[in-house]
C-alpha cells in the first residue's frame, strides 16, 4: 500500500467513490504532507475548524508585569536558587544552569551487555541567557542595538561552547502555556557531546538531499516559497519568515536567511541589524553541528529558526500533542496558507503574484512591459513566472528530472526535454493569444503538472477627479489610466499640504504645491542643515516640528586593557569614528575556556558579566577580583539611534600586566662627592605590596641638554649614581616591572632633577648619620677614569674612619705580619742548615743535579 493509503490491491465502495469530491480543495479536505526536512509526514484536517470549541480555554496573560521584582531570580541584584547573587547588569548576562539537564563531567555507563538495552555516555553544558535587566519586555519589544547584542551574544556563546560540542542548542520557552513561569526575559543554551534526534534527522535529510540535487534544501525551499508567495508571513533584505508548507503546529513558522549561512557566528553585520532575528522570531535556532567535526563540509546545511506557538485556533485555545499525535501521527486543522493570512503583517500585499515573463526580458505589446502571471490551476502546481513545479510522487525521478512542454489541449511540443531550461517554461515572445494552460510532462509520459498564464500590464499611475458638493465635504473619484488585465485595486488618503521652514526664519524652504505632501526634503543635507524644521498649514497654524540630527553609525570602538596589579584590570575606548549622534557604550567582559590541566578537554567558560564603567559613564570600565592566569573575552558595544557596532577582544591577565609608575621620586646630592647623586622612590599605591609579589626597577638619568640616557637596574627603592657628571644638573626618571618578567614595564614616573654636590667632605661626621648619604672617601674623583654605577639597590660604601673597621684592619695586619716573619724565620733556617752540611761531609747531590740513567753507572748490571 502507497504512503497515502491509494495502492491498487485496495478497493473502495462504489459509494464511496461517488461520494468523493471532484475538485480537491485543501482549505475543506483533508490530507497529508511531507516534512523533507524532518522526513515525516503531517495530517491535515483544515475541515474541523468548522466545530464548535468546547476544551479547555487559557486564562488572559496578566496584565502587567513587574520591571523589577527583588524575589525574581532572574532579575539583576536578585538571589538564586544556589545561594549566588546575580551581579547588576545592563544587558544580556549569561550564566550556568542551576540545576543543569547536562553536567560536563558525568560518568560513562559503560559497554551494554543486549542490543535492546543501549546506553552511552551523555556529557554537556546548559546555560541561561537574560535579554534585558527589565522583566517587563521581550524581544519584540526591545530597541535594535539591545536585540542586536542578544544575537551577538547567541553567535558568541555559539562559536564558544561550538569549539568542545558537536551540537549547541539555543531556546526559548516563552510563556505559561509553555511551562515558563518566569516572565523574564530569557533563553536557554544547551550544549551537548551527542547530535539530538531532531538535528540528527535534519542532517541526514539536508545531506541527502544535497547529494541528490547539488544544491541545499533549505536555500531551494525559500526560493520556491519566494515565488509562489502563499505562506510568507514577513520578508526583509536579508530574512524570510514564512509558514512551512509542512508545518505541525497551526502558527508555526520558521525563518530563513536569504544567503547560504551555516552557522549563527556566520552572519554579518547587516544580518544581525537590519530585521534582525532575535526581533523577528524568539524561538528556537538550529545551525550546522559544531565541535570537531566543525571543520567538514556542512554547505548542505542551512541556519534556520523555529518558532512553535502552542496554539490551535486563537491566543487562548491551545493544542495539545496527545491521541493520534502520540500513537499515529501530527495532524493539524488549520492549513499553513490559511494561518498565514493570520500572521502577515498589515505591510505585506497578498495581491497577486505578478512576475516578469521567463527569463525575465521585455516582451511584444507595444511601448508597455507585458507581465506574466501563474495562477493555481485545479491540481496545478503552484504560482511561477512559467516554471512547472511540481512535487513528484515516488517512482517518477528526480524532482528535477527534465520535462516537456505543451499547450492544454494541443499535441505540438513547445519545449523538449533537452533544451537545458529543467522545468522552466520561456515564452521568448509572448502575446495576449498566448493565454492559457500548460501542461509539463515527464520522460514517461507522466503528466506533472500544470500552470496557468495570464497578461497584462504593470499598475499606472490613475486618473483622479475630485468634487466638493459644500463647503465642509469633497469626494474624489478615479480610474485607470490604463487597464492591466490582472486584478486591481485601490488605496486612497489624504493630507492637507502643509508648508515648511527652519524654526526662527521667514525664508519657505518647501511650500504646499511641491506634491510632497508631508515629506520635507533635503536634497543635500550638510551639517549646517542640522536644526529644528516646522510644518504650517494653509491658515498658518504649527502642525508639528521635527529635529534634524546628522551623524554617521557607530563604528567599532577602539579597545585597549591594562592590569595594574594581580588581581584587577581595566579597559578603555574610545571611538574609531566620531558619529556625531548621542553615543554610550555597554560593556561586559566573560572568562574563556582553557584546557583543564589533567586533559585535553575544554572547562565551560563563565560568564558574561557587566564591566561597571567607574565613573559612571566614563570610557572605561574595571574588572575585580580577575585571575592571573585565565583568559577573558572583552565586548564593548558602541550603541547610537543608528545602530550598534561591537568589538571583541581577548586578554590575558599576565600579557597585560603594568604597572603605574613609582611614586615619589626623589634625587639628593651626596655632600663632598661630585659625581654622585641619590635617588629613592616608592611603590605605586595601585600595587598590593606582598611578599611574594614585588616589583623591579629601571632608573635612567643624564644630565642636561644632553640626549642620551643612562640605565641602571634596581632591586630596592634607592639607587647610588656614581658617574654623574660635576656641576651639571641631571635629570632622573624610574619604571616599574613585575620581578617575574609578566606583562610590560610601567610608564616612565615624572622627571626628577638634581645636582651633584659642589662641597668638600667634611672631616667628622654627625653622630647616627645614615651610611647612605655618607659615602667614603674617593680617590680618584678628578684623574678622570669614570667608575661603573653601582647595580645594588641600597650600596654601603665603607667609611674608614670607624673605630670598629680601624680595630679590625689593626687585627689583619699584625695577622699578616706574623705569618710573613714565620714563613722567613724558615725559610732562613733551612737554608742555613744546608750551608753548615755542606762543609763537615761528603758532598750530597741537590735537588738540581744532573740525571743520569742507572744502566749506565759504573757496577749496574745489564738490565
């Protein structure tokens, strides 16, 4: 039997068969569609919205919903569940799942011992994400720049947790009737070491079909939806909302981007502002899988977003998942082209589709275009410019199979199959004869569907008369100035002309003949142009104001980070454009992933957080209480009435370590020297001074209208400049660095000046008088031979009138002298005693007699 339950070897009643209708109407007969997408099939019953409604019906929203509520868990200042407080933020804040569905380190259940009884390892990371600090919006409701950053924080957290999952899951449960309590605005992020179900089964579908047809299923599903125009519900430059053709829930939608984007961090700039889609659609996203397998090819792949109201009929009737839909099947009353006419907007045109006839060239019928409208034809195929779509049943080809071309009716063949068009039909020349019903035909013979063709001529501007029958009413009549041949029809308002002026001066700048009606224009706006513009009336009287502000829209601000110490940093901009318009900035900063010291695998990263600007509306923001040796992601977002524009950038505590400069600096003469100076400083008070946390220095110094600088290195908060030169003032600066060598050396601390002593050394020193600023005697101060600086922090020069130094060379000398007298006391001694053994015996070889071999002395014997 066929999927649709039609086959051959089942036989219905002839009474059955009489009693089936003869024209198929989707909007009265049920039937059943095919979600290529999820491969599943959807039953649709669009006849029972004719019975009474007698379930449950949902109570009224409430009507107001407090901005703050102190005992909202979710609210900024607000206490969890877990005992932490959420910080005060102004934007999004993102942060770990109280009580997660996914933990990242849970333990694997280990190989099953049946096939019926599989388990294996399940390992993730859930988060929640705030929209706004206020409980009182959502995301319709929010400004542009604030939905923007919710979709900048959805690509961040995506391209984050994306680089350890295979699959990163963004929701929303919006609402009671979901089972959302909390009216705060806010998502959930789920990320997962396993590929869900769903996702699964939109990979194998988007992937086969791209296989099968070269291109994604996704991208060829908008174009189709962009021409035939039944279920749109909302388009833009740059996205599509519409109502799947295969949809379950009765206003369900989905959104698609109008070019090949795979993931959420894909999207550019114009994507995330311009209808953007946190604005449009608060459900559900789905982009391609992550993780390591985020490098393979995944252009068959679409991003898109799913939007599932849980409504049947009206905003308190709800549809309930159970029966049929449990045991057999999803089935829907409601059909997606009739929800559609719900959805729309009251911007949207449901006329009809009108396009340019094939491949879209000018076509015969005088000076006019002549354009070619498809109509749904009875068991036809849908709207088209004269392109046969057709969804093939099973066992006929390819959907995109080549086919022929004729005329209802007529045998001769007007396009074969081999004429490279596919299933597009192209009248070259078309003419009001060629009116009429097409049929294509496949290779076999099979009919595959069939359009309708009809011509006529793009709307003219109308011809308006109008009448007043007393002095209070008028009525305007019109008609067409041409006729079209397609259906019409007519929008009419009006507007009292009004003409307009810059406030404070008499010169009229547009009057109320311009056919402008309202609208002023400036043609070319400038600066000077920029000021407050009034509209009048004919009787003069002020019919509004309007104020002229010129600007350009924000740019990426210019992001630098500093840390002071080792456990706080700063960061500040400033504008790389300037736009002229009321800018302020929103900053937040969150600590990034780093590989866990005993594996390979990621830790979940925390955060985001507000970085409180200090002051308040300064250019610059403080971060507490940060690690030394953690990352941290940095956003700072330029927002104006233009838009918003965002910079990321990624800091290291340890890369931007410096410090303020030493404090206090101070550079003294040393009295009776004329080449030394004493320099002494203190720590920055910015510095937490520990033990184990200490700084180096650098002085450099150089005397007057000279250029060059001398360095010396420190350890200690003085320093001892032995080559100064005399008479000469110098100046004197000194920097910063940690002892370990992180970060970079501080800036450079105020220039100090001295001069080197121009007195003697006086001959006795004040009792207590400090060894540092009384240095010894120097002997070679004026011979010219300069002496190294000292590369000691604190040096202590001997002064060698101490007594106890006086004492202890005393000590050394007659030490000295001892030893010298005993070593020549034996020295004599032994060399008397070799003198008197010389005389009184035989005469002894010394120490320097001649050597002589021993086979060679007389008696030896022959060796």
């Amino acid at each position: 039997m066929s999927r649709s339950g039609t086959g051959s070897e089942q036989r219905q009643p002839e009474s059955e068969v009489d009693a089936t209708p003869a024209t198929f109407r989707p909007s009265e007969h049920q039937h059943i569609r095919y979600n290529p997408l999820q491969d599943e099939w959807v039953l649709v019953s669009a006849h029972r919205m004719k019975r009474p409604w007698q379930g449950q019906v949902e109570p009224q929203l409430l009507p107001t919903v407090p901005r703050h509520d102190p005992l909202n868990p979710l609210c900024p200042g607000a206490r969890r569940a877990n005992g932490e407080v959420n910080p005060h933020y102004s934007g999004t804040y993102l942060f770990d799942n109280d009580f997660p569905a996914l933990q990242p380190d849970a333990p694997s259940p280990g190989p099953s011992d049946h096939p019926l009884f599989r388990a294996e390892a399940a390992q993730g990371v859930c988060k929640v994400m705030c929209f706004h600090p206020w409980s009182d919006v959502t995301l319709p409701l929010m400004s542009i720049p604030e939905i923007r950053a919710v979709v900048d924080e959805w690509a961040s957290v995506t391209e984050e947790l994306g680089a350890q999952y295979p699959w990163v899951q963004i929701f929303e449960n919006k609402g009671a009737m979901m089972g959302c309590s909390n009216p705060h605005p806010h998502c959930q992020v789920w990320a997962s070491s396993f590929l869900p179900n769903v996702p699964q089964q939109e990979e194998r579908s988007q992937r086969a079909y791209q296989s099968q047809h070269g291109e994604p299923l996704l991208m060829e599903y908008a174009r189709q939806e962009l021409l035939r125009k039944e279920r749109l519900v909302l388009t833009s430059e740059h996205w599509i909302v519409l109502v799947p053709f295969w949809a379950v829930w009765p206003f369900q939608t989905l959104m698609l981007p109008r070019r090949h984007v795979r993931r959420l961090p894909e999207l550019t700039p114009a994507e995330r502002d311009g209808e953007s889609p946190g604005a449009a659609l608060d459900g559900c996203g789905s982009g391609a899988p992550t993780g390591p397998e985020a490098g393979a090819n995944w252009d068959h792949w679409q991003l898109h977003a799913h939007y599932y109201p849980p409504l049947l009929r009206s905003a308190t009737v709800r549809k309930f998942m159970v029966g049929y839909e449990m045991l057999a099947q999803a089935q829907r009353d409601l059909t997606p082209e009739q929800t559609r006419t719900y959805e729309s907007s009251s911007r949207l045109s449901h006329a009809a589709f009108s396009v340019q006839c094939g491949t879209g060239q000018e076509v015969s019928g005088g000076d006019e275009q002549l354009l070619l409208r498809a109509e749904q034809s009875p068991g036809g195929c849908g709207y088209s410019p004269g392109v046969c779509l057709l969804p093939l049943p099973p066992g006929l080809g390819l959907p995109r199979a080549p086919v022929s071309w004729f005329r209802d009716g007529e045998p001769r063949l007007l396009q074969g199959p081999d004429s490279g068009l596919g299933h597009e039909l192209v009248l070259a020349q078309a003419h009001s004869t060629d009116e009429g019903t097409y049929i294509c035909r496949t290779l076999d013979g099979a009919l595959g569907g069939a359009v309708t063709l009809k011509l006529g001529y793009p709307p003219a501007r109308p011809v308006v008369s109008c009448q007043a029958v007393d002095y209070e009413n008028f009525s305007c009549t019109w008609s067409p100035s041409q006729v079209s041949g397609l259906p019409t029809r007519y929008l009419a308002s009006y507007r009292a002309p009004v003409s307009w002026f810059r406030d404070g001066e008499p010169r009229l700048l547009q009057g109320p003949d311009s056919g402008l009606g309202h609208e002023l224009v400036l043609a070319q706006a400038h600066s000077t142009d920029e000021g407050t513009y009034i509209c009048r009336t004919l009787d003069g009287a002020l019919g509004g104001a309007v104020t002229l502000k010129l600007g350009y829209p924000p740019a990426r601000p210019v992001v630098s980070c500093q840390a002071v110490d080792y456990e706080n940093f700063s960061c500040t901009w400033s504008p790389s454009q300037v736009s002229g318009l009321p800018t302020r900035y929103l900053a937040s900063y969150r600590k990034k992933t780093v590989p866990s010291p005993d594996s390979q695998r990621m830790s979940p990263s925390s955060g985001p957080w507000p970085c409180p600007q200090d002051p308040l509306g300064a250019a610059r923001c403080v971060v507490y209480g940060a690690e030394f040796w953690s990352q941290y992601r940095i956003n700072v977002t330029e927002v104006n009435p233009l838009g918003a524009n965002t910079r990321l950038l990624d800091v290291s505590l340890r890369e931007i370590l410096r410090p303020d400069p030493p404090r206090e600096l101070r550079v003294e003469s040393v009295p009776g020297y004329p080449r030394r100076l004493h320099a002494s400083w203190t720590y920055p008070t910015s510095w937490l001074r520990q033990p184990h946390f200490l700084l180096r220095f650098r002085l450099q110094y150089r005397p007057a209208q000279h250029p060059v600088w001398s360095t010396v290195e420190s350890a200690g908060l003085e320093e001892v400049i032995t080559d100064a030169v005399a008479g000469l003032p110098h100046a004197v600066r000194v920097s910063a660095r940690d002892f370990l060598d992180a970060g970079t050396w501080s800036a450079w601390s105020p220039e100090a000046w001295g001069t080197p002593s121009t007195e003697s050394l006086s001959k006795e020193l004040p009792a207590g008088d400090s060894l540092h600023s009384r240095l010894g005697s120097e002997s070679q101060v004026d011979n010219g031979v300069p002496l190294r600086p000292s590369l000691q922090s604190g040096p202590r020069l001997l002064d060698h009138r101490d007594p106890l130094e006086q004492v202890a060379v005393l000590v050394a000398l007659g030490i000295f002298s001892f030893l010298g007298l005993a070593a020549g006391a034996l020295v004599l001694g032994l060399w008397l005693r070799l003198r008197w053994g010389g005389k009184d015996g035989p005469q002894k070889l010394g120490f320097l007699a001649p050597m002589i071999p021993v086979d060679k002395l007389p008696g030896a014997p022959n060796l």
